[in-house]
C-alpha cells in the first residue's frame, strides 16, 4: 500500500504507540527522503524502543533520507536495531559519509541489505571493516569482493 511521504507523519503519530514494536515493514511504501526523515524523528524520540528488524526496501530513499535515519538508529543507545533492509533504494555512498564514524555504534546490526543500491565497494568493505557484527551485507557480498581494495577502518572512504 502507498505510504508515500505524506502519509508518513500520519503514521508515525500511530507508531509512537506503538512501543512493543518489533518489526515494521514499509517495503515497496513509495516512502522517499521526507518520510525517512518523519521515521528518524520518530526513533530520535525514543518511540519505537523495541524495534529490531527494519525494511524499507524497494523505495524512493537516496542520501539524505538514509542518513538521518542512520545517525538516528546510530544515536539511540538503547536501541538495538539488528536486520535493517534498504536494498532497491538510491541510496549511495554519501549516506554512509555522512554518519562516518557514527555507523560503528550499530554494534548489534548483524544484517545490512544495500542490494541494488547505488553503495560502491569501498564503502562495503569499510562498512565490513566498521561493523564486524554483520554476517551478510545482503547480495551485495554476491557481487562485490570485499578484500580488493584497502579500507581505513576508522572513517568511509573518501570518494
């Protein structure tokens, strides 16, 4: 069902009471930028506690809606995100450089899916390197060779 990002903010006032939540899936949403923006604002404000698995595949989420919602599950310490899901999203590297340092908080995200995103080698393997809990990065592991080119562990890769 289209969501979109102007039913976001509709939902998210329902989400927040919602807080046993453990898994939400907005897949194939038509859920851009603004709406990532209303879920990030929605995780800042510590109203989804419990949520653990998060798909938004197969959207219209680029840079900065992926941002923000990274810093947000990055920034919240009690929460402790494990599957998050943005495979078919143009989402890209300038995501990832913008939270920097900030994605290796995400110590218990043990699956990242960026298949079919706009995500290049490099910051796979830092992202491999950054967060050693992850045990797939989705199909991108399939078409990507993690070990070809070197990566600084402490921040992603300049492009």
């Amino acid at each position: 069902n289209p969501v979109r990002d102007d039913g976001m903010e509709d939902l998210v006032r329902r989400l927040r009471h919602l807080t046993a939540l453990t898994h939400l899936d907005l897949s194939d949403t038509g859920v851009a930028d603004a709406g990532t923006s209303a879920l990030a604002s929605c995780i800042r404000r510590k109203f989804l506690p419990n949520l653990k698995h998060l798909f938004l595949h197969f959207n219209s989420i680029g840079d900065s809606g992926a941002a923000e919602l990274l810093q947000a599950l990055a920034t919240m310490q009690t929460l402790a995100i494990v599957d998050l899901d943005l495979s078919r999203n143009p989402v890209g590297d300038q995501a990832f450089m913008a939270v920097g340092h900030d994605v290796t908080r995400l110590t218990a995200l043990t699956r990242l899916d960026l298949s079919l995103t706009s995500v290049t080698e490099p910051t796979i393997g830092w992202l491999s390197t950054a967060l050693p809990s992850l045990s797939a990065l989705g199909s991108v592991t399939a078409a990507v060779t993690l070990t070809s080119s070197p990566v600084q562990a402490g921040r992603p890769p300049l492009l």
